[in-house]
C-alpha cells in the first residue's frame, strides 16, 4: 500500500485546507462528512461550509448529516475507507463509526494535548499567555479529545500572535505533519501514548459577552483578550457611550499611574490607554457600522481630549 482510502470530516476554513492538502496528496478522497449547511442573509439562501465548497468544486461526495446515526455508519462501511480524517468537524463520532475504518479515526487538533482540549484552543492559549502551543493528531476515542497522541508538533506563541496568526501557523505546519503521520501510518512506522489526564485543561467555547474590555485589568491581560478575540467576537469597550471593538494592540508594563481606561495621550499617531497594570496601546480600532481604522485615521476622525474607554 503506498496510498490511503481517507473519508474527511470537518467543516470551517482550517478545516479545507487540510482538504486541499489532502486533495493535492497522491490519497484518494473517497466522501466528506461536513455540518449541514444553514440558510442566512435576506433571500435565506443556503450558507455551505468552505468544506462542501471545495468537495463539492472537486466532484467528491458529500454528506451532511445533523448527527452521526446508524445511517451514516452503514454509509461509512459501504466506503470501506482506510481512514476517517477529522479536522474541526464539529460533530461527535460514535464508538461504531469509529470502528469501521481500518486505521481508524485521527483528528488534527491545534494544541498541545492534553492541554487546551475542546472547541476554542486557538484563543484560549492566546488568552492565557501561552508561549508554546502546537499541533497535536491522535486516535480518536468517545471522549472529547482524549485519544492517544500519534504526533506532536510544537508552535511557538509570540506576543504579537493573533487568532488569525496563530490559525495560519496551524495550517501551514499541521498540513505538512498530518501527511509525515499518513505516511508513517502506511509504514506502519508509529507509537501512540496516553495523554496524562492530570495535565488535562479545556478550552471552553466562546460566548460574545466574553468580549467586553476591563480596563481594571492589566495592559498585558487586555491586550491577550483583544488578539485572542481578533476575529471573533472582538474585543470592545465604549467611548462617550459609543461602542468601540479594538483588533489590535500592544503593552507597555510600564509602573505608571492613571486612571484605568483613562487616554494618557496620542502621542506618535498611536492611543495610549492606562489600565490597572501598565499602558494599552491601541492599533487598530472600530466604530459601529464604520470600516477598522489604524490609531492614526481613528485620532484625525474622532475628538478624544478629555475621553475615557469604560
């Protein structure tokens, strides 16, 4: 054997790019497994998953179930796949759909495990102040995350990393390092190991109010939040009763005083903003209904003397 029978599963963007990289392999893309789509916008047109748009623009077969039932299962088998890939799929496996292919089911994971399990470890590692997280692919079993680890690959976490930066730096290595696994798996050329429960942390799923700013937090803290939650919710606080999202920032921990959310200046076209611990500089900012400014357009456009962010 020197190619794989895969069936996919997965869903938003990181998810089809691993498609594509697997679509660009010498492997055999036999179905994908992809949310169903829902209907949005005025016309309530149907809203397909970047996964069924790609499967779909490369004549693979698709299926789209609410859940994973005894139907789905019976399809699996009738595939005979080698195995079932699953990156960001969102749905749960049952234990006899797992059974069915011959290796397997592996999931591409974009942390450390067993740190960070669950649906938003890309955030929540930026939110804690992780200098390291990483690509992680395992044998999926019924609990959430908690397979035996087949692979891992460690992705260093700068200061100025986003969600989005961070995303890109899961795509461009862990596509490579699920293919080296494909490969390994062929060779039969692999070890698994149990994760240590004791170390397990999870990863809760983000809810928008999450979003809103405390400046008696520290300039570091808030600063973690904002590119954590750059491309969802975004990070907000008000201005004299306006809304404001901010998406990005840096800090200064500087020992200062002033009145957290207080304006220190806007000094070098940037806005420095006290907090608890330290100065908030603000990059890049939001009005409602208005397109993202950089500090220097927002200060030309907007009276801040005298302003506080509360």
């Amino acid at each position: 054997m020197n190619k794989l029978k895969i069936v996919f599963a997965g869903t938003p963007q990181f998810a089809e790019s691993y498609l594509v990289s697997l679509i660009n392999s010498k492997h055999d893309i036999e179905c994908v497994f992809t949310q169903p789509s829902k209907r949005s916008g005025r016309g309530l047109k149907f809203n397909h998953s970047p996964v069924r748009n790609t499967a779909e623009a490369n004549n693979i077969n698709i299926r789209q179930p609410e859940k994973i039932t005894i139907v789905e299962t019976d399809a699996l088998a009738e595939i005979k796949p080698d195995i079932v890939i699953v990156v960001a799929y969102g749905l749960m496996l049952s234990k006899e759909f797992m059974s069915i292919p011959r290796f397997g089911c592996i999931n591409v994971h974009p942390s450390l495990l067993p740190r960070w399990r669950g649906a938003a470890p890309i955030q929540r590692s930026i939110e804690s102040g992780d200098k390291l997280s990483g690509i992680t692919i395992m044998k999926m079993v019924e609990k959430l995350d908690a397979g035996d680890i087949i692979y891992q690959e460690p992705v260093k976490i700068d200061d100025n990393d986003s969600s989005i930066s961070l995303h890109n730096k899961f795509i461009k290595i862990g596509t490579e390092v699920l293919l080296l696994t494909l490969e390994s798996i062929i060779e039969n050329n692999f070890m698994m190991y149990p994760q240590d429960e004791n170390l397990a942390t999870y990863a809760k799923k983000i809810k928008k109010e999450e979003a809103k700013i405390s400046w008696g937090n520290s300039a570091e803290e808030i600063h973690k939040k904002i590119m954590a939650f750059n491309q969802w919710p975004i990070a907000e606080t008000t201005l004299s009763g306006e809304r404001i999202r901010i998406h990005d920032s840096e800090y200064r921990n500087l020992d200062i005083n002033g009145i957290p959310g207080n304006i220190k200046s806007v000094d070098n076209d940037l806005i420095q903003v006290f907090t608890k611990e330290g100065l908030l500089i603000i990059k890049k900012l939001q009005k409602d209904n208005s397109k993202i400014l950089n500090s220097k357009d927002f200060i030309n456009s907007t009276d801040l003397k005298g302003k506080k962010f509360v």
